[in-house]
C-alpha cells in the first residue's frame, strides 16, 4: 500500500463515517490484531462532532483520525488514530482516552467479574488506552 492509497482509503471511509475493514490496509499485523480485539475486524470512529478530525502528514507517511469510538473496546471514548508504515507495512497506533468509571472490564466484557474490575485508572490525568 502506498501512502497515497492510505490516504484515500481513510478518506472515502473514516472520513465519511463508513466503517474501515482492517483488511482492506493490507498488513497482517493489524489484521491479527483486529481479529483478537475489534469487532467483525472493523475500525468504527464517529467523527460528526470533531472539529479537526483528520490530518494527513505526507513528510512522515502518516494519516490521523480523531474522533469518537464506536464499537468495544473502544466504544464512546474519544480517540486518535494514527496510520503510518513500519518496514513497509501498515502500521496503526489507537489512542483512548478512558472516562471516569471506565475500567478493562468495560471495554472487554469477557473481563467482568474477574481482578480487572478491581484495578482502578488514574483519573487526573485522564488514563489513556492504546492499541498499537
């Protein structure tokens, strides 16, 4: 996949509130890790509220997308996600940042009722979840 190409992809989907098949970026690393962590391997962001919810920086290969989780584990959090390559290769970095309450139990409901409910987040500054 080539930069531009990225770019376009994120574009005529994220950007248009379209869900992005991790497939479709073309790296076996994301695609290992969507089939573990994100629902039916798709990337959901609700950007109708961001008011700077994309950035494309061509210096450094790298495309941003803010805006608001959709799906678990990520789910109402708001969230930036970076596009970039490593060694040629897709890469993606998820930034969230959890709400007060939020704990790994509730982005990953097979969690409950189990210690992770128990370990607390550092409220100030705002815990920050990442999926890289």
């Amino acid at each position: 996949m080539t930069f531009q190409e990225l770019v376009d992809l994120v574009k005529n989907t994220l950007l248009k509130n379209q869900p992005l098949k991790t497939a479709d970026l073309q790296s076996p690393s994301i695609d290992q890790l969507a089939s573990d962590v994100l629902p039916n391997n798709l990337i959901r962001l609700d950007i109708s509220q961001e008011k700077n919810p994309f950035e494309e920086d061509p210096k450094n290969n790298r495309v941003v997308v803010r805006g608001k989780g959709i799906d678990l584990p990520f789910a109402g959090l708001e969230s930036e996600l970076q596009f970039y390559f490593v060694n040629g290769e897709t890469a993606l970095t998820w930034r969230a940042t959890a709400n007060p309450g939020w704990n790994l139990s509730t982005g990953f409901p097979e969690l409950q009722s189990t210690i992770c409910e128990e370990i607390p987040l550092v409220s100030s500054p705002a815990s920050l979840i990442v999926l890289a």
